[in-house]
C-alpha cells in the first residue's frame, strides 16, 4: 500500500468525514422541502431529479476518501472547500427549479470539479487507481457542464440538461468503472453509505416530529399517528442495518480486490439511491399524516406513501439481486398494497414489519452468522 492511502484493516470514517456529511443533512432536509411545496407529480419528480445530484456529488466524496489521505493539508483544505461549496449548493435546493438556479448550478458545478481534482491529486502515489479515475474523469467533468448549461438555458431546457448530466454519470460509472484499478477498502466504503441511510433516517424522524408541531389537535389519532410513523421509521432502520448493512459489507470484503470497484458500484452507489429517495418519501407523507391524522391523504400523499415503501424496497430488491441473484420476494411484496390517511400508513407499516418478521424467520440461521461477524458494531 503506498504512503498516501490508509491500510485497509484501519481505514474508518474519520471526524472530517463526520462533519463534512452535517452539510449534506441540511441537504437532505431541503430536498423533503422541495417535496412538500410542490406536491405533485411533476413536484415530485424535479425532487427526486435534485436529490439524485445532491447523492450523486456525496458518492463521490464518498469514493474518494475511501482511497485517499485526508491527513495531507492541502486534501484536508480542499474537502473543507468542497464542504462549503456543498453548503451554498444545499442552501439554494429550494430555488434550484426557479428564477435563481445558478445559485444552486454553480456550486453544484464546484462541489464536482473539487471531487474529481481531489481524487486525481489524493492518488499521487497510487498510479494504477489514479489511472482509473483518469478514465471516469471526461464523463464527471461533462455532467456539471451540462447543469451549468441547463441552469442558463432554464425551464424545460434545464430539467432536461440535469437528466442528461445524471445519464452520463451513470453511463460513464457503467463504462468506466468497471476498471479493475479502483481500490475499495470494504469496511469504510460500506460504512459511509450506512451513515447515508442514517442521514436520511434522521430527517424522516424530524419530519415526523414537525408534524407532530404543526398538528391542529392532539388527540387518540394524532397519538396514534405518531406511534405507527415512528414504527415505520424502525422498521426502516431494521430492514437495513438488522442484517442486511452487515450482508453487504461481507459480501464486498470477501470480492476480489480487482472486482470490489464494480460491486461497490452496483450494491451502493447505484441500489443505494432508490432507498434514500423511498426514505424522503416516506418522511413527506408521514409529516402530513401525523399534522392531519383524521384527513385523507391527497392523490399526491397516498404516492408519497405507497413510493416511500415501494423504492426503498425495491432498492433492497435489486440490491440483493445483485450480490445473490435472488429476489427478497418478502419486501417486494411489502411494496405492493395501496389504501387514506392515518389508516392507509397503519397498512402500509403493518405490510413492511410483516414482511421483516417473514424474512427475519426464514433466513434466522445466515442472518445469526453475518450478524456474528467483524462488520456487526
């Protein structure tokens, strides 16, 4: 291992990691904003286009540390740049879609560049992965291109800009990174998108609790209400880091160190994003369940729900696909059911803990062993 990178077996998310991902909490909270003051489906899906930007910059960092030394000052300054860059653009997510998008496009535009001058410089003594990067670099350094573009071009032009940058994102980490230089230290890279989930678990419970502010009256529904959307964040929280955190960490730890790049890609990268946006989506419903339980869901919060389930499952789905070539035929189904209101979420959580309890039985003997290995904290 050369000088620059971290030996594998001590490599942990660091404090600087820690802070840096507080800006992307503010995110995150911006982004569950943007939802509740469009809720539609056009509202909805300009949410989701800007929260696969803001989780598509954090990957990024996410790739980056796990290969190189923050410990050299100028790393160190550079990511506190990032860091700032990534505030301005969090701070702007609200008038990404408005008359002052540049405010959200140009930091968004500087948080990438930094990402990939980081990761190019970081890897100075590591010239096989530094090659890799080098290989992904045209494709990164087109997608802010096209946002900045997007974001003078406005209206139409500018949603259709983003979702072409995000095409060849992803068509570039296809492409590109399949490249057997990338180097993934297992424990960290598996680490720092369970923190990712954690990040939006968080904003889903103080959703739930603004509600529960904002609520006209607080009665046995409203009681109700906040007991079965707490349930169903815990039972989020136990559908992935029950087994399922530790499962996925196993599987990259024991992938050859020429193919963990590509599965890192897969199982986190790329699975990891329909969970994060089912997460949001569940935390925009249940905000307005716990403030109006005895209401009827609107056409657009009876979506919210029934998405929020639906792709944080699906993720999993594809996910498990992926590292065993199995369906979790228990959480897709869980997936399934659609009913109003307070009545609609109790069915919705009570199908996601019938589902877990269903999986937690028939898979109890490999749930106990990955559980009683060195990734279980």
């Amino acid at each position: 291992m050369e000088a620059t990178a971290v030996a594998e077996a001590e490599r942990r998310t660091s404090y600087l990691e820690l802070f840096f991902d507080l800006v992307f909490v503010f995110a995150i909270t911006q982004v569950t904003s943007l939802m509740l003051a469009e809720p539609t489906a056009s509202g909805y899906a300009k949410s989701a286009l800007v929260l696969a930007m803001v989780y598509w910059a954090w990957s990024g960092y996410a790739w980056a540390t796990n290969a190189i030394d923050l410990g050299w000052p100028v790393l160190r300054l550079g990511y506190l740049a990032a860091m700032g860059a990534s505030f301005g653009m969090a701070v702007a997510v609200p008038d990404a879609f408005g008359d002052q998008t540049l405010w959200f496009a140009i930091p968004y535009v500087a948080v990438r560049l930094l990402n990939l001058a980081l990761y190019i410089g970081g890897l100075r003594h590591d010239r096989v992965h530094q090659r890799a990067i080098l290989a992904l670099a045209p494709w990164f350094a087109v997608s802010p291109a096209l946002a900045l573009i997007g974001a003078f071009l406005g209206g139409q032009l500018l949603i259709a800009f983003w979702c072409a940058g995000l095409a060849i994102d992803v068509l570039g980490a296809l492409r590109a990174g399949d490249n057997a230089g990338f180097r993934v230290s297992p424990e960290h890279f598996a680490e720092r998108y369970a923190l990712f989930i954690i990040i939006a678990l968080g904003e889903s419970i103080v959703a739930i609790g603004t509600g529960g502010l904002t609520a006209n009256t607080r009665d046995a529904a409203f009681a109700l209400a906040l007991a079965v959307a707490f349930v169903g964040v815990a039972a989020v929280w136990w559908a992935y880091f029950d087994f399922t955190a530790a499962v996925l960490a196993r599987t990259l730890r024991n992938q050859s160190p020429e193919r963990r790049g590509t599965l890192a890609r897969d199982i986190f990268t790329l699975c990891h994003y329909p969970i994060v946006l089912g997460i949001i989506f569940f935390a925009v419903a249940a905000k307005k369940t716990v403030a109006e339980p005895g209401e009827p869901l609107t056409t657009a919060g009876r979506f919210a729900l029934g998405a929020g389930i639906g792709f944080f499952l699906v993720g999993f789905a594809l996910a498990r696909y992926r590292v065993i070539r199995r369906i979790a035929w228990e959480r897709v189904a869980a997936a399934l059911p659609d009913a109003p209101g307070l009545g609609l979420m109790a069915i919705v959580v009570g199908c996601l803990v019938a589902g877990l309890v269903a999986e937690t039985v028939r898979i109890r003997e490999f749930r106990a062993e990955v559980r009683a290995g060195p990734t279980q904290h």
